[in-house]
C-alpha cells in the first residue's frame, strides 16, 4: 500500500480521521493539500503550500507524515503554536491512525527555568522587592516538582516578568558540563528526548539560531530527520534575519554586568572590587545609549556610514571604544580568578564575545548587509542580510542531507502570484513545487468589506481621531464584538487611549489594549465576550495581533484596520529593500511595499472568519483601497467579500450581525 493511498483513505468522508474527529468535514482543499505533501515525500521534493484560512493545513502535514513511518521535524511560529501543536493536534493524531510513535517538545533554553540560576537569584537584585520575592518563592516550589522545567506550566508567570533573565540561562551564560546541575539540567533532557523522538516540534527562532551558532542541539537533529515541516512559513524570513545577523545590546552589556556582579560577590567576594569593575561596563553601555540623545524611542537609524545618521562620528568611535576598554578590563579580571568556578570562564567568553562585536560594529558593514540601531529602552545594534536566500540554499538544500530531505514549507499567506514570489524569492525556493489551496469558506454569504470614503486621509493628524470616533460608533451598534488593528503603536496607543475615555463615561463596553495584560490574558477576556453579565469587549492591537489569533464564533464580527499595511518607507530593512530591487530595474513600489502591503492585509483579514459559521465585516479606514489604481491589486489578494458603499448598509448589516440565529444576506 503506497503513502498516497493511506492518506487518501483517512481523509475520505469515513475515513479514520472522521471516526476520530467530532467535527470532521472531509474537504476536497486538504485532501490536495495531504496528497501533495505525500508525494513530496516518497520524491524527496521540497513543497510551497499556500494553504487558506479553514483549509485544515495542519492535519494535511500531519497525516502523511505520520504514515510515511519517517522521522520528522515540525517548526512552527511561536511557542504557543507549538504548545497547541504538541499538546493537542499530535496526540489526536497519533491516536486516530493507530500509529506507533513518540513525539518530543524542544524550545529555546529561555523556556526552561535553570536550576543553577534559580539557586543563585535570591542574591540578585531583581529579587529584592517584596512581590518578586513572592513569585520567586513559587517557581521555586514548582521547580521541585515540574519534569520538563517549561515554564509555559506555570500559567501564573507573566512573559515579561522580569524574574525570567534571572532563573533561566542564555547561551552566553550557560556553564555547560561544569555546571553543578548538569545531571538535572532541563535543557539538556529535553534535547536527549527529542533525539530519540519519532516527531520534534521545535518554532522558527529556535531553527534559525542553531543554523547560525550550531548550540542547541539541532546540530545532531537535522540530519536524523528526512521530513522537516515549516508550518507558519510566511515568518521565515523576516525570523531568519534576525539570526544570521549580528546585534550589539546595551541590554546584553548590563545582563553580563548583573551577571558578573552576582557571581563575584557570591565566589569571589574580596579578591577583587567588583563594584568597579562592573560600575565602567555600566558606564561604557550607558554612554553608549547616550549618544543618540532623545531620540524617539522605538526609532531606528539608518547606519550607512562609519556611524548612524545624524550622530557625530568621533563620538561615536569613543563610545564604542569605551566599551570595548570595559570589556578587556572586565576580561583581565576574570583571568585572575578563573579557576575558582565555571562561572568566571564562561563569563571571560562572554565579554570576548562582546568586544569582538563591539570592534566590529566600529568597522564598515559586510557587503550585501544592511545596518542600523534600534533606540529604546536599551539601544540595539543590527547588521542583518536582505534576505535568508543563500543560507537556505547553501546550509540546507545544497548539503548531502538536504538533497535527500523532504523539505515542506505552509502557511495561510504566502504571496499574491502563482509563483508565491513574496515567499520563494527570498526564502531562496523558487525550484521548489509550488500548490495554492483555496479557503472552503463562503466568504461572498459569510464576510463584507466596507471602506470609508469620507474620513481624513491617513496622514493627517484628524485621520485617527476619526477612526476612533467611527470604531465606537460601529462598536456599540454591535455590542462589542469589534477588532481593532493598527499599523503602528503610536496609532494603537491614540486609539485606545481616545476608546477608553470615551466608554470610561459611558460604562456601556470594555476597551481591551495591547500591553495592558499579557497577550493570553487578552485573548481569553475578548473570547469571553459579554459572557456571563460580563460587558462586550473592543479590543485594540498591532504587531503580532495580525497573525496566529482565533475568535471564531461571535465574538469577533467586526474587524477595523486603521489604514493599509504598507512598511514604513524610513525604515533601513525596507530602504535597503528598495534599493536592491531599484538596482536590478524593478519599481521598488510594486516590487517590495504593494507586495508587503497585500501579505499584511490578507493577515489581517484573516482575523474575521474563522469557521464555516462565522459572519462579519472588516473595515478597511483608508480612501486609497477604493480610489487608488493600486487598490484593486490588494483587494484581489484579500477574501472575495461583498462590497458595502455606504455607513447605512454597515449599520444595517451591524444590526442583523447582533440577532441570534440570523444569516445576513449581503447587498449584491
């Protein structure tokens, strides 16, 4: 019995898969999508699949995988999709084929909590106000119970709490074989069962800093596994970038300062006066922060000269020369007391590590890199490639092992062409099969799209004040129920703030902002929705809330984007984007920004329509989606939705949305 036969069968109407599943509807989208992953595995092939909204990618992957009997590798996204993915979606599969298989779990090492820092963080600073304390002393009675030492159990833990640099370890920080709990380390028993698992689920970033550092375990992994699955694949690049760059932190300076002060007061203390030693590392990184003056935090400056734009150069060069000098300093110290603990050696590698960057950040970039210096809290110094296109195809596709690997890459948007150009080209696949599947939702019966015509163009300063004035208007016709996504945190901010006042007096609905509360606890209250006696939600994000977030049902029936999606025109990565494109002939507007625009949009969209039950409308506030020549090429890369004119038919189509039971019938 070949693979393709096996998959067509658990797919069928009463196959295996719908004898397991309560809600299994056989869909003719997934079983092309399952065939074609089949076939690319008995052919050793790499796939592209596009795979729409409600196309059930996942147990598309899935099936054929698990029947082809081969080892598997499955990234995805995030670590909450790999939660769900290694939580829920593998087990009901396994259990439904009849399978013998053992599937294993591996994050990054800041998943897990590392027992020798634990031991070690009462010392630390961060742990000196009576509520850290507190939460310290729950991970530690949890830490002598938990197995796999995810923090993802503890679901008290806030993500950005700052206990988590203090109880889990880096790479730069980790003290490997020498350290006194090597035996229990949890990083290191979730890497031996992931090399003896049948099914690893690892996420992107986790991929992408093996490619480049080769420390997390993978190294060995890899190349045991013929089948390797990037499921969210739209993520890879912009992920990969990330990793096969180089960054300089004033945050990774003062971690090594915190971490430096810790170990020699508790190891060391009185051989040497570590308060100095430290005291100029700080001083180096905070001088460094210090040149770029007031800038606007979360800006970022082009670099494309000896030093970022509007910063003097001799200024500079002494910054980064100071903390290089602090670095040798701190590593002259460490040598005298190296042999006392392992601590102090990885501590010497560190600070190496760091002066060799920040030596190289005083030279000109590498050819066919872009630089630039993100200003925060910390400021951050990147060098990154363009693209992931040649490590793709010389660390994976071109190796003896790629060549005979199943390589499968999905996910809901991948492009606007045929081709799924936005994803191959710089992913460096553009040899590889390439399938488009469908959405098997009625979107022209299920989902509208309204753009204003009246508001303010986006650029000015009324244009937000009118998109939240409209939101709350739409908003209470329907309860709640209302989505709003900005295309920056400025936007985000303005909006939320202007929602919150307005319905602080009115009582009648509950405004929900990104960063208010961790991203679960927000998800979970807006799913909730006016659920028992509870008001109706509006909740108002950017960023990673236009991707990866589920409201089927009611909960979600509106949809408001602020204006389109397109990059900002000043930022490094899309200048130096735009530059390349410009340099081989191409228009860097339709070659790079309408490209960007159309992916973002069709994200977005994506949010309304989760089920073959879900109603709703998405509101585009941006005039130039329906004047402009252009606009008609971003509404083909969205859903096929009926078209409302007027804010009397979304008032109407609002009104029937909040009748139980009613199926809207949309204006032709």
């Amino acid at each position: 019995m070949n693979l393709a036969f096996e998959v067509k069968a658990a797919f069928a109407p009463a196959g295996v898969l719908s004898r397991a599943e309560d809600h299994f509807v056989s869909r003719s989208g997934q079983t092309d999508m399952a065939l074609a992953v089949a076939h690319a595995i008995e052919h050793a092939e790499t796939l592209v699949v596009e795979a729409s909204t409600g196309v059930g990618k996942t147990f598309s992957y899935l099936v054929p995988a698990l029947l082809s009997g081969e080892r598997v590798l499955v990234s995805t996204a995030t670590k909450a999709l790999q939660d769900q993915l290694y939580g829920r979606d593998l087990p009901r599969l396994v259990q439904a084929l009849g399978v013998l298989v053992s599937t294993a779990l591996l994050k990054g090492r800041a998943s897990y909590v590392c027992l020798h820092r634990l031991s070690m963080a009462r010392h630390e600073s961060g742990t000196a106000d009576k509520s850290a304390l507190r939460s310290l002393a729950k991970i530690e009675q949890w830490a002598q119970t938990t197995k796999t030492g995810d923090l993802a159990e503890l679901p008290g833990l806030d993500e950005r709490s700052p206990l988590i640099p203090l109880i889990t370890s880096t790479r730069e920080n980790c003290l490997g074989s020498q350290c006194p709990q090597f035996k229990n380390c949890h990083v290191n028993l979730a890497r031996r069962e992931a090399m003896a698992a049948d099914v690893v689920v690892i996420n992107h970033h986790l991929f992408f800093a093996d490619l480049t550092v080769r420390e997390s375990g993978m190294a060995e992994l890899l190349p045991s596994v013929r089948i390797a699955i990037f499921d969210e694949a739209h993520q890879l690049n912009e992920t990969g970038v990330q990793f096969l760059g180089e960054n300089l932190t004033t945050g990774q300076l003062l971690d090594f300062c915190r971490d430096l002060l810790g170990a020699g007061l508790q190891l060391a203390r009185g051989l040497l006066d570590w308060s100095i030693v430290v005291g100029n590392c700080e001083r180096a990184a905070r001088d460094l922060r210090l040149c770029v003056g007031q800038s606007y935090p979360g800006a970022k400056l082009r670099w494309t000269e000896l030093a970022p734009e509007n910063l003097d150069h001799a200024v500079w060069e002494n910054a980064l020369d100071g903390v290089s000098a602090a670095l040798d300093e701190a590593c002259a110290a460490l040598d005298t007391v190296s042999e006392i603990a392992p601590d102090f050696v990885r501590l010497h590698e560190r600070a190496v590590v760091l002066t060799e960057r920040a030596k190289d950040f005083a030279k000109s970039a590498k050819p066919g890199f872009v630089r630039w210096v993100d200003v925060g809290t910390q400021l951050r110094l990147v060098e990154s490639p363009l693209t992931i296109a040649e490590a793709v195809k010389t660390r994976l596709l071109s190796t003896s092992e790629g060549s005979s690997k199943t390589w499968i890459f999905t996910s809901a948007t991948l492009g606007e062409d045929e081709a799924l150009s936005w994803f191959t080209q710089p992913c460096g696949l553009e040899s590889a099969h390439v399938l488009r599947v469908g959405s098997p939702f009625d979107y022209p019966n299920q989902a509208a799209l309204y753009v204003p015509q009246n508001f303010p163009k986006p650029a000015e300063p009324a244009h937000l004040e009118k998109v939240a004035e409209s939101a709350a208007r739409w908003a209470r016709t329907l309860g709640g129920r209302t989505m709003i996504l900005t295309t920056t945190l400025r936007a985000m901010r303005l909006i939320g703030n202007l929602l919150t006042d307005d319905f602080e007096t009115t009582g009648d609905l509950e405004v929900l902002v990104q960063g208010a509360l961790p991203k679960r606890v927000l998800i979970e209250r807006f799913r909730s929705g006016n659920a028992g006696g509870q008001k109706g939600c509006i909740l108002v994000a950017s960023a990673s809330f236009w991707e990866g977030i589920d409201v089927p049902g009611d909960s979600l029936q509106l949809v408001i984007i602020d204006k389109l999606p397109f990059p900002p025109p000043n930022d490094p990565m899309a200048e130096a984007r735009s530059r390349a494109l410009e340099a081989q002939g191409q228009n860097a507007f339709n070659g790079y920004f309408l490209p960007e625009a159309a992916i973002a949009l069709k994200q977005g969209a994506g949010r309304l329509i989760r089920r073959e039950t879900d109603q709703g409308v998405l509101v585009v506030c941006d005039g130039r989606l329906a004047s402009m020549g252009y606009g008609k090429r971003l509404i083909r890369a969205m859903p096929p939705m009926k078209k409302l004119f007027t804010e009397d038919e979304l008032i109407a189509q609002l009104q029937i949305l909040t009748k139980p039971g009613t199926t809207v019938c949309w204006p032709s």
